[in-house]
C-alpha cells in the first residue's frame, strides 16, 4: 500500500492527524506554458528543460511531497530513469488541459470560458502511473457547463475501464461570472456536490482540490461526506509566503486534508524549502508568522536570495486572510 493510500484510509475513518496531511506538488506547466514553463535564466532566456525536471527530481529525493504531478512526457522519463524506484512519492499525471489553462506566451486563451480538451492518451497514461489529475471549470453558463459536465463524464467512463485512479479539481473561473445574491464560493460548492451525487463510488475522485473561500465554505464542503469526500485547497496564487502558508493553516483548520503546491501558482525561491515550510505548518503546529521566518533561515543557510525581504514576506496581504488570522504580522 502506498503512502498515499495509508493516509486516506485513516481520513477517511474518522482517524485524521496531522501527519496525514496530503501535500501534492505539480510540476505540470509544460502543459500549460511551454517553452516558457521552465523559467528564465541568468540572461533571460527559457531554462532547458533538463533544468525544469531537475526540480521534480529534487522534491521527489527529499520525500516531502506525497504526489508529484507532471505532464505525460515528464512522468515518462522519470519512469525509464527509476526516479521513483526508492521514493514514496507516488507518480501523477495531468489527464486534461482545457483551453482556459493554455497560458502561453502573447496566448488570450486564459481570458476566455474554458473549453474541455484532452491531450494525453490512458492508455499511454496507464504503463507510467495509475493516479492523475482531471480539471474542470465551472461558469453558471448552462451550455459551457454541460459541455465540461459531459466531458468528465466520458472520461470517467475510459478511466475506470483503464484502471486509472484520478483526483478533481475544480478551479476558479478567470473570468466574471454571476452569480445573484451569492457567493461564487456558495455556487461551486453546490455545483460540486450536485455533480458528484449521481456517480457510483468505483468513479468517484480519490479526493478533490478547490480554492479557498474562508472558513464557512470549507468547512461545508470538509463535512458534507466526510466518510467519502476528501477535500483540500488547490495552489496557492499571488502574494507572500505568509499568506501562502497561512492559507495552507487556516485551510487545514477548517477541513482541509490536502493542499496542492506548485512554482506555477506560487513563485517561490526553492520548492524543497518552501515544501518544508509547508510541513511545519501542518505537521509540527507552527504558525505562519515564525513558519516564514524559519523559511527565511533556511534560503540564508542554502545562500538563496530571497525575493522579498523578511520584513515584506511576514505581511498578509490577502484581507480574507487577515480576518481569520490567529496571529498579525
């Protein structure tokens, strides 16, 4: 049984700890930038590749991540390297990329309502890994969301003929949506149980990543199927490395059993520290304020320079963070 499988079992029986506490880390922006995913060397150029991968292998040897998410081809070379032969990690692939994640350079796609799109194939997913990510996007459109329904629906049908196991995430739109009188919190939380009522269990997601909305809507979903639905928060976006990890806590506290890292969402100075950091948090009880401090120490000791100073990067930034806050800056 793999590492994955142990902490869901005690989640899901009532026998959550801290320890148990999911961390994905997604290295799949190739599939959503390109050339462009790899970041930029010292001359302002695109890194190689290699250089990109070489994160993956990195996090992968400190074992501070359970899932690494990458493209197809990503998990492919990191399958004939047996990157993963003496690892806990377990190996995950993206399964679909909709036109809103094509994020690539002079692109306008991320401005308009998804389209759903499937690059990779499961049957060339399957000899790699048998656990992948699906994305969906949900818009109060009823054409745009059927189309998305429905495309989820096709794939459910071939992933559990394939074998393949997946984990849902439902992301925030990036553009306006309506919603009346409510939230957009309210609405994707209802949409997201109202999808997942009519599915048998052999089809259901391992577990679910959504973005954050506050404590109430968290706590909604957490307790909704407690016993069936694992719930966690997706990577966190722009701002400091307070509010990244602040998220993370506030997050746990209120239901939360999983959280999705990525230099995509967050632009951090070393994935592997920033990881540690994240295990602090949750596992060791350490609150954000001295978590981002400890950060600090770790990138003076590595000789990393830190994007912001000490003094900036311990600022929440966020105000529905700051409501909810146990400690100010």
């Amino acid at each position: 049984m793999r590492r994955i499988d142990e902490k869901l079992a005690k989640i899901t029986s009532g026998d959550y700890g801290p320890r148990d506490f999911l961390v994905t880390f997604s290295k799949d922006a190739d599939m959503l930038r390109g050339c462009s995913a790899t970041g930029k060397d010292a001359n302002g150029r695109p890194r190689p590749l290699a250089a990109y991968r070489a994160d993956v292998k990195r996090v992968i040897e400190s074992d501070l991540a359970d899932i690494v998410l990458t493209s197809l081809s990503t998990a492919e070379m990191l399958a004939e390297n047996g990157v993963y032969s003496s690892s806990n990690a377990t190996p995950a692939v993206r399964l679909n990329d909709a036109t809103d994640q094509w994020r690539v350079r002079g692109g306008t796609y991320s401005a308009q309502p998804g389209i759903p799109f499937r690059s990779s194939r499961l049957d060339a997913v399957k000899p790699v890994s048998n656990l992948g990510l699906y994305g969906m996007t949900l818009y109060n459109d009823a054409a745009l969301d059927h189309a998305t329904l429905r495309a989820y629906c096709d794939f459910r049908d071939l992933s559990t003929r394939m074998g393949i196991r997946h984990f849902l995430q439902l992301s925030d739109p990036q553009v306006a949506v309506a919603t009346g009188d409510h939230d957009y919190g309210a609405f994707r939380n209802d949409m997201l149980m109202r999808s997942l009522a009519g599915i048998a269990r052999r089809e259901r997601p391992l577990f679910i990543e959504v973005d954050y909305h506050g404590p109430a809507y968290m706590e909604e979903l957490a307790g909704w199927y407690p016993c069936r639905m694992v719930v966690g928060i997706t990577g966190c976006g722009a701002g400091t490395t307070r509010d990244c990890l602040e998220r993370l806590a506030q997050a746990e506290k209120y239901g939360a059993r999983l959280a999705g890292f990525s230099r995509e969402s967050f632009d951090c100075e070393d994935p592997v520290l920033l990881l540690q950091a994240m295990r602090r948090v949750i596992r060791d009880g350490m609150d954000s304020f001295d978590a981002v401090r400890a950060y600090h120490d770790d990138l003076k000791r590595e000789m990393i320079v830190p994007f912001r100073a000490l003094q900036d990067d311990v600022e929440l930034t966020s105000p529905l963070l700051k409501a909810h806050a146990s400690r100010a800056a």
